[in-house]
C-alpha cells in the first residue's frame, strides 16, 4: 500500500510512523492488513508448537 511505502522511505516500519502523517484511512486500512497477516503467522507458529 501507499502508506507501507511511504513509511519505508523513511526508514521505518508502518508500526513506528505517526498516523497523523498518512490519510487516515489509508493508513487505517494498511495497519489492519498488517495485522491479519501478522496474527496467521503467530497462529501457525502457535500451532506448529502445539500451542494452540
């Protein structure tokens, strides 16, 4: 997204850029992307550790 982009020209992670400097939406949007991908991977890692 735009707003991953942006925040990599900065050199820093969309998770460390301040959302006041994004269109809210946009960057709204990219955080909940974001953080689906972010929760299947830690559900897969729980689940090959048999922690689920």
């Amino acid at each position: 997204s735009t707003a991953i982009s942006d925040a990599g020209l900065t050199k820093q992670t969309l998770y460390e850029v301040e959302r006041s400097n994004f269109n809210r939406d946009t960057y709204d949007r990219a955080i909940d992307s974001m953080d689906a991908v972010n929760f299947e991977i830690q559900g897969l890692i729980h689940q090959a550790w048999g922690r689920l």
